[in-house]
C-alpha cells in the first residue's frame, strides 16, 4: 500500500482529490489530510514520511515553501496549483510532477504513473530555487460549455445552467429556461474543469449550482433530498458520503 499525504487548506479541495486518488489507484492510502504549515510540520514531526505528497503551494499560514525550509522532504511530491509555464518546466525538469488546478483524472494518472516508474527524490534546495519564482496565480476554470444545437455549435455560459445530469450514459446540461442539452464531456471532467464554488457533485448523476436550488429536506440514512429549479424528473439525493462536504459547501 502506497502512504500518502494531501496538504490542501481548502477542505472541499482536498476531499474532492482524495476522492478522485481513490477512483484512480485503490492502493494509494490517504493517511492524513494537513491544511497548513504548521499543521504539516507538526505532523511530519510526530509521523515517518510518507511515500508520496500531493501539495499546494498557497496554504492559509504561509507557502508550502515554509514546509521544506523546516523539514528535509525526501519523497517525491506532485503539486496540485496553478502555475505559469516556467515554473511548470521547471518542476518537470527536476523530476516534479504538478497537477494543474482544476484537477482532472487524466492528469492524476499521469502524475500518479510517473511516481511509480520513477519514484523522484526532489532535492530541497531544488525546490526553493523553483518555489521562490512562483507568482501567485488563481485557478482558471472552465466560463463556457461547448454545446450541440441543431446544426449549430454554440457556447453557452455556466451562468445559465442549472445542473448537469447523467442519462442513460449521456451527460446532459439542463439551463435555468428548461433547456436541455447533451455535452461530450463527463460528469468527472465538468466537476473538476468547473469553479466549486459555483457547482457541487452531490452523487453520481448530478452535478448542480448552487443557484438552482429551492430546497433541502432530511431524508432517511443521513442523506438530504434537493428540490432544483427547474424541476428534476429524477429524485436529486446527496449521498450519504458527501452530505458533510456539500454542508461546508453551502456554508462558504
């Protein structure tokens, strides 16, 4: 089993990316989750490291950086930010692989793959020459979604979606005026191309805006039954595993 570590200081982040590690590759353990420096270097004190690191680089206290100034970081670390291309490169060079904000599975695996044919070992003074260069940039997420309309192709604004749903294998978008269309992209790829604040996963089938909700009723086996507008044919449950997730969502 492959031990590993996410440091991450939004919560909804790094529980959406231990999730997609799961679909990925089922021997990575996710042995603790640290959202800041302090956090991390306190743990790393008390713990063996881990075979691998998924890190951002912007932590609430500080810069991921803080962490190897105090700590010797011997394992191979993929960095889950955004960066500019230089820095990019320069992680690439030394054997540092990234995933670019907003994660998604391809890039995972790959990242995932290179660890285990590689197994890098990043030297520190390495990683303050490359972390000392990063500017500090903001996750760019997806404005539009490419659509199908008769003959057409047309680009419709997430503004006006509602949600997106699953269909007898067919992802489709449903628009706040009823409209129903089909996308090429999975349910997988839209919430990881598309700004979490805006759309939450609440189960397999349906990825919805915040604004399309009307209510929210407690529903048997600690799981919560939406009622969207426009209305779903289908009944809109959040389920039970991301019940806490999708609280801390609508509390931001």
């Amino acid at each position: 089993m492959i031990k590993a570590v996410i440091i991450e200081d939004e919560l909804l982040t790094a529980n959406r990316l231990k999730r997609l590690i799961e679909k990925v590759q089922a021997d990575i353990e996710i042995v603790a989750t640290l959202q800041t420096v302090k956090e991390s270097l306190e743990w790393l004190a008390m713990h063996a490291e881990p075979d691998l690191y998924f890190m951002d680089i912007q932590l609430s206290d500080g810069l991921s950086f803080d962490i190897f100034s105090a700590f010797t970081i011997t394992k191979p670390v993929i960095f889950t930010t955004a960066y500019d291309e230089y820095a990019i490169k320069a992680f690439k060079a030394n054997g540092i692989d990234y995933l670019l904000k907003p994660i998604v599975k391809e890039e995972l695996e790959k990242g995932i793959n290179k660890f285990q044919q590689y197994n890098p070992q990043p030297a520190a003074s390495t990683l303050k020459e490359i972390l000392s260069n990063i500017t500090n940039h903001q996750a760019v997420y997806k404005t539009n979604i490419l659509i199908e309309w008769r003959d057409q192709l047309r680009s419709m604004p997430i503004t006006e979606i509602a949600y997106f749903r699953l269909s007898q294998k067919n992802t489709q978008l449903v628009t706040f005026e009823k409209k129903v269309h089909l996308v090429s992209s999975t349910l997988d790829h839209l919430e990881s191309a598309i700004d979490p604040a805006a759309f939450f996963r609440v189960n397999r089938q349906f990825l919805i805006s915040r604004t399309s909700i009307q209510q929210i009723n407690l529903y048997f086996g600690n799981r919560l039954k939406l009622f969207l507008q426009p209305a779903s044919e289908e009944e809109v449950i959040v389920s039970r595993d991301r019940v806490p997730d999708f609280k801390l969502w609508l509390d931001r």
